[in-house]
C-alpha cells in the first residue's frame, strides 16, 4: 500500500481574518466550502472541517462569485515590504555573530561543522558526530578569531550532542526558545557553513516531529548540506528551537534536535579534555560509528564490513549490530536483516528500532500474526511513534479485524492529521465495514492533503455508494 506524506507549505505573513464560509472553486474543478481564517498576498488559509488547508493564488479560480486578482484587503507598498525584509536581513546578520566554524583534526583529515554560543562565557553546542575521535579542536568566530576548545563540558551520542567551552568574556550568546511552540508550516531557518561556504544561511517550513531510531526529531524543509551539522534552528524571533544533525538529498529535507529535549543537556557535567573524551571509545566504537557514517553515505557494502569488524571485536555491541540490521534490509538481504534484529532484542528485548524492524519483514513475508506481535509490542514500547501505526493497522486488516484497524489508523491520524496516506487507509477501512459514506468522507480528505487516491477505489466507492442507497430506499 502506497505511503505518501504530503507537506502544506504556510508563509508567514500578517493576515486578515475571516469566521464565515466560503465557495473556493479551485483551477482543478474541484469547490471547497470552508471558514478562511488567514488571507497572504499569494495565498489563504481555511478551516475545512476542523483541518487547516492552504490554497496559493495560481491554483485559485475563484472565491465566492469574485475571480481571484489580489486576495489582500490591502497590498503592502514597497517601503512595507522593504520594511519586513530589511528587519530578517538584521536579524540573519546579528546571528551570524553567535554562529561559529568548528574545526577538528583527525588522523586521517581535518573535519569542518557549525556550532553557535549559548553563553557569554564560551559554551558552544555542535553535535556529537562533528568532534567524534577529533585529537584536537577550535572554533573561528565570524572575525577571524579562533579559540582551542578547553574541556568537552557534556555529550549525548544518542541525541547527537555536544557541547563545547572556549576561553572567552563576552560572547554572543544567543537565546533558547521552546521547541514545542512550533507549528506545523510555520518559517523557520538555520545558518552553517554548508559544503565550505560560511554562514548560509536558510529558510523553510516546519514540518513536524519524527521519532527516528527511537529519539524524536524536527523535520524541517530547508537547504542544508555537509557543514551545516551543529548549527542553529531559529525561529522568526531569533530564538533557538533546534539543533541541524542530519538532511535527506533525495527530498531536501532535514533534521534536528529539538532544543527542549537538549535543554537538559546544556550544562556542565564531568567536563574533559578533548584528549580524554576520545580516549573512552573503544575500536569497536570507532568502526561502529564509520559504519554509520557509511550508512547514510548509501555505502552498503563497506558500512556492512565495519560493523561485522565492531561485532567480532565486541558482540555486545548493539550499536554494530541495530546498524548491521539496517544496512542488511536496504540491501534487500531480508533474511539477514531478521536475524540481525533478533540478535539485538537478545541484548535488548524492549529494543523499538527492532521490534519495528522485525514487524515490517514479517508483514512483507505476509507472516501476519508475527508481524502484530511485534508492532504491537513496539507501539506498546512507544505509544507516540507514528511510523509503527499504518503497517499495525494493515496487518489487523489483514487479519479481518475491522474494529482493531479503524482504531488503528485513527491513532496514526491523531499523530499526524495531515497525512493523507492515514486518511486513504481509514477510508478502504470504512469500505470494507460497507460503511460508505465515512469511507467517502476519509477518501475526501486524503486527496485535501494531496494524496492521490486511485481512480479504481473512487470508481468502486461511489457505485457502492449508489447500490448502497438504492438497496436502503427498497
């Protein structure tokens, strides 16, 4: 079954609010009656049954009986909009002040990474991997200056976390914010030196949080690369909501920690010098965390051979081996991949990651009691992992246990009601219960958040729909 996220980008903007419905018939034929509740000079906002949709001018043929020229009430002038973007280019430029190049000396070549001041007094907060077996560290300030990293303060592996203190007065500290503000396509951007260019800087929407190997992250749309890892989420106040550790080349987007969840992290505790800090990792730690730098290089093979190194070296090391099981399923070596993940719920019997794993092998084996013992067990473990929900829902389906499915998928729309996918799951859910206009209902609103239903169940509901009716007029 196809799974697809669709991400409604919102520009923020002051806006002009409306309480009453609207026809909105778009470019596409289709009308939508809903409450416009925010107006752009390119776009609206609407309440469409409780969902929050946004519809751009070019895809706008009308509202009401108007066409669609200006859907402001008013127009910014030109010293209005020179205004809004001239207040963004000084905040960009005041950042820029916190943010700092991280550079570390390895054995085998230098590595480069952005990091940015939380305090007057020099702490600096990068990410793990950034200073990961670096024998030596600085940080350059964006005038030139460069200052040896005293003491590793505090780290997080799991988080990808770190943090840094500098001998210096004065710094420019910038300010923490609170991640779980956030709004699902509210602007955010980041600054880092990505692929060597100092200080770019970017902008995107926020998308929502993600649990990835059992930590939860921000998923964000912006154009980051190598050397951004480390830098500063912000929101538009200026204010930290997260922490750059990782980006996707093949959708552009991105991800973060969220600073609420390494606010606790941003102290000190046990510092050490940057040589006792690389002395605790062993050579299986080395050769674990090169195969997951190869992992996510999409070098299978080679990641592969430093995990077999990690295990033989230590067999305890579950790191080595969640990250054999992963490399072994994007090779498609299924066999491979379940037996790795038993071998990590022998070291860690509540392990999510492998439980997720294994629930997903049985589930393509159509091993369908197998594959609900251990997603069950895996949402049991992590109620609020919404990746676990779709394939939980299909495999009750399978099964034929109607009311466990629409249960189901109903919690995986509860943790992301914009996934149109969910939406179109509870919708064949409803068909098969021959409750067709809910069915209709749930089909409706996975195509509002642009998921492509196929024709073929649009075909098969609407004539069951018509016989349904029929039979209940007789």
């Amino acid at each position: 079954m196809l799974r697809v996220t669709f991400v409604i980008l919102i520009i923020f903007i002051c806006l002009c609010p409306s309480a009453f419905a609207e026809t909105i018939k778009l470019k596409s034929g289709r009308v939508v009656n809903a409450a416009i509740i925010d107006r752009g000079p390119d776009y609206i906002k609407v309440d469409f049954n409780g969902v929050i949709l946004t519809y751009y001018k070019d895809e706008i043929e009308s509202i009401g009986f108007e066409t669609v020229q200006v859907l402001t009430k008013k127009q910014p002038d030109q010293s209005e909009r020179f205004s809004s973007q001239d207040r963004i280019d000084n905040l960009i430029e005041k950042i820029s002040h916190s943010v700092v190049v991280i550079e570390g000396k390895k054995a085998k070549n230098n590595v480069e990474g952005t990091g940015f001041f939380i305090s007057e007094d020099g702490l600096v907060v990068t990410n793990f991997h950034v200073v990961f077996k670096t024998t030596s560290i600085q940080i350059r300030t964006k005038d030139g200056a460069t200052y040896p990293v005293e003491f590793i303060v505090n780290s997080n592996e799991n988080l990808d976390l770190c943090l840094l203190k500098v001998n210096i007065s004065g710094a420019p500290a910038l300010v923490l914010g609170d991640s779980d503000l956030l709004k699902t396509g509210q602007i955010i951007f980041t600054m880092g030196h990505r692929e060597g260019s100092r200080y770019q800087s970017s902008s995107g929407p926020y998308i929502g949080k993600e649990m990835i190997d059992g930590e939860e992250n921000l998923r964000t749309k912006m154009v980051t690369g190598h050397g951004n890892s480390g830098g500063p989420i912000l929101n538009q106040e200026g204010k930290i909501v997260g922490i750059s550790k990782a980006f996707s080349k093949e959708n552009g987007q991105n991800f973060g920690i969220p600073i609420n969840i390494a606010k606790p992290f941003l102290v000190y505790n046990n510092p050490m010098t940057v040589a006792s800090f690389n002395a605790q990792f062993s050579p299986a730690d080395e050769l674990t965390y090169n195969g997951q730098g190869l992992l996510l290089g999409g070098k299978y093979g080679e990641a592969i051979n430093n995990f077999k190194q990690a295990i033989s070296l230590a067999p305890r090391q579950l790191r080595a081996r969640i990250g054999a099981a992963k490399t072994y399923r994007l090779m498609a070596m299924e066999s491979e991949a379940l037996s790795a993940w038993e071998e990590v719920t022998k070291l860690d019997p509540n392990n999510i990651q492998a439980h997720i794993g294994m629930g997903k092998i049985y589930l393509n084996r159509n091993q369908i009691d197998a594959a609900i013992v251990h997603l069950q067990k895996a949402a049991d473990l992590a109620p609020q992992t919404k990746e676990i929900y779709n394939d939980l829902g299909f495999a009750y389906g399978q099964k034929g246990m109607t009311k466990e499915t629409i249960k189901t998928y109903k919690k995986a729309i509860e943790l992301n009601p914009q996934d149109g996918a969910s939406h179109f799951n509870l919708a064949v859910a409803y068909f098969n219960k021959r409750d067709f206009t809910t069915a209709e209902n749930y089909a409706q609103q996975a195509q509002n958040f642009g998921y492509v239903v196929p024709a073929t169940f649009l075909s098969q509901l609407k004539e069951a729909h018509q016989y349904n009716n029929i039979f209940e007029l007789q």
